[in-house]
C-alpha cells in the first residue's frame, strides 16, 4: 500500500504503523515502504477466516538533519579602518569587526597578538590598552583572528592617531648671537631665528614676535627673520637684548621663546681718520695723537 503527502521536503516524508489487526504477528509492515506482509501463509484457511481487518495509519515524519562543523567563519571584511586620537586613556573603543559561519552550532572566538592593542573574544570590540603618541607613531596595521574550534580566518585593521596640539613650538638653539656694523641699511635682514613644530596643520604652525627691540629691529612673524628696523650707532649702543615668542595656532596654544643678542660694531665711517697722508714734525719731543 502507498500514501501521499503534498509536503515537499523532510515534511512528506511518510512512515507507516499497524495499530490492529496484526493477528498475533501474523501481519507485519514495512514502515517506510507501506509493504504489508504475511509471516506464515500456512495459518491462513479460507475456510475458517474468509477476512481480515487491519487497521494502518500513515503520517508525517520529521527528518532532522544534524548539523557538523564543515564550514570556516570568515570576516565581513578583509581590511577595517579605523581611527583614534593620540593621548587618549587606554581602553578607548576603536571599531568592532564582526564574521559569520554558516554552521548553525559556530562559536566563534576572536583574538589577536598586540600590546598596544585588544580584541573582546566574543564580541569582536577592539580597544586600546595604552595611550598613544603620534609623533612616535602615526599609523598601525594589526591582526585579527577569528576560529570555530576547528576553522580560523584573518582580517587587518589599520588605525590612523589623530594629531592633538601636545608639542610647543621649538628653536634650534637655546640662544641666538650675532655681531653686526651700525651702518647696516634699514629694512637688512641681519638673523633668522626658527622653532619647529611636531604637531600638524594649525597645531605645528608657528607665529613669531619680538620684544625689547627698542625700536631697532623687528621680525617677520612666520618666517622668523629679524631685519634693521632703526638706524644704529653703536657709540650710543653697541648691544641689544631681546627676547622672540613662538606660539602655533592650535587649542589650546603653546609658547616657547629663546633670547637674541646682537652686537652692534663701529663701521669703518666712524674709525679715526687724518686729513692729510703725511706729517712731518720738527725739533725735539714727544708727539702725541689721540683719537
């Protein structure tokens, strides 16, 4: 005998039961292909049992297929990026990567090899376990992992430290000194002073002034060259102190500042000088010249 089921799938599958009339074993059927069968054709005697009645019942199975682990997790994406500003405390978040496995039991476990860096084994955050310097480095590339027990994948992040206005502007020198003539035109670039900067864009620009010039110099203020600004003379002065700022443009700004000393010198128009090439002195004595 034979049924039917509409059902596609593990849903029309069919098994078969005997619920009466197996008369002491003397029928039995195959539950899967509906067969029914007799164990001893000798029992049967028309004469005495013209009939039988048996009563058999079909229904659905369900087929459960149970799941192995035959297929490796892989990453959503083989390169993440990521950013994270310099001198942040340690533990601060930077992204979450995140794989999938098409076994429907996976537990997957992410991981990964860094001292600057950590991954959560289940959740896939990525934090910071120190904080961080650009200046000393500006950008990682990093390792994840993630396994099934069995089947692994890898993945890379690339993180980006963001600048932060952390460095002062710094000069080369920790004073400049220079000797000129007092007969220097004005507007005679005489020195250049320069402080650098390890920050970026506004946060390593630097704005330069001076104090204590008296008149006599002034400075570019981003290039940091000093130039005659008053005439000199140095019988009136032969030195001036002075003291240049260097301040860059970030938030908050810093300053440094370093001391410039500049000599001033007699020029050769100020020198004594005779008006006549030669002298020529009579009788006895001394002969003094002052200047």
């Amino acid at each position: 005998m034979e049924a039917t089921d509409s059902d596609s799938g593990s849903y029309g599958y069919i098994t078969y039961y005997l619920v009466a009339g197996s008369n002491n074993g003397l029928f039995i059927l195959d539950s899967k292909s509906g067969l029914l069968e007799v164990t001893n054709s000798t029992l049967l005697d028309h004469g005495q049992t013209p009939q039988y009645t048996l009563v058999i019942q079909a229904q659905d199975v369900i087929v459960t297929v149970i799941d192995v682990n035959n297929h490796a997790p892989h990453f959503l994406e083989r390169l993440y990026h990521a950013q994270v500003q310099e001198n942040t405390s340690p533990g601060a978040f930077l992204l979450q990567v995140a794989a999938s496995d098409d076994d429907s039991t996976a537990d997957l476990r992410y991981s990964m090899t860094s001292d600057i860096f950590t991954v959560d084994t289940l959740t896939g955050r990525i934090t910071t376990l120190v904080s961080l310097d650009r200046e000393l480095t500006s950008n990682y590339l990093v390792n994840v992992s993630v396994t099934d027990g069995i089947h692994t994948d890898l993945t890379s992040i690339s993180i980006v430290v963001l600048d932060t206005n952390d460095n002062a502007p710094e000069f080369s020198q920790e004073t400049f000194s220079i000797s000129i003539t007092d007969d220097v035109k004005v507007d005679t670039s005489v020195l250049a002073v320069e402080a650098d900067d390890a920050d970026l864009m506004n946060n390593g620009m630097v704005t330069y002034w001076i104090h204590g010039t008296e008149g006599k110099f002034q400075i570019d203020p981003s290039s940091g060259i000093i130039t005659i600004s008053g005439s000199l003379d140095a019988r009136a002065k032969y030195r001036y102190v002075m003291l240049v700022f260097a301040r860059d443009h970030g938030y908050p700004p810093l300053l440094s500042n370093v001391s410039v000393i500049i000599n001033v010198n007699e020029s050769r128009e100020h020198a004594l000088t005779f008006d006549r090439f030669s002298y020529h002195v009579s009788g006895a004595g001394r002969c003094k010249f002052e200047r």
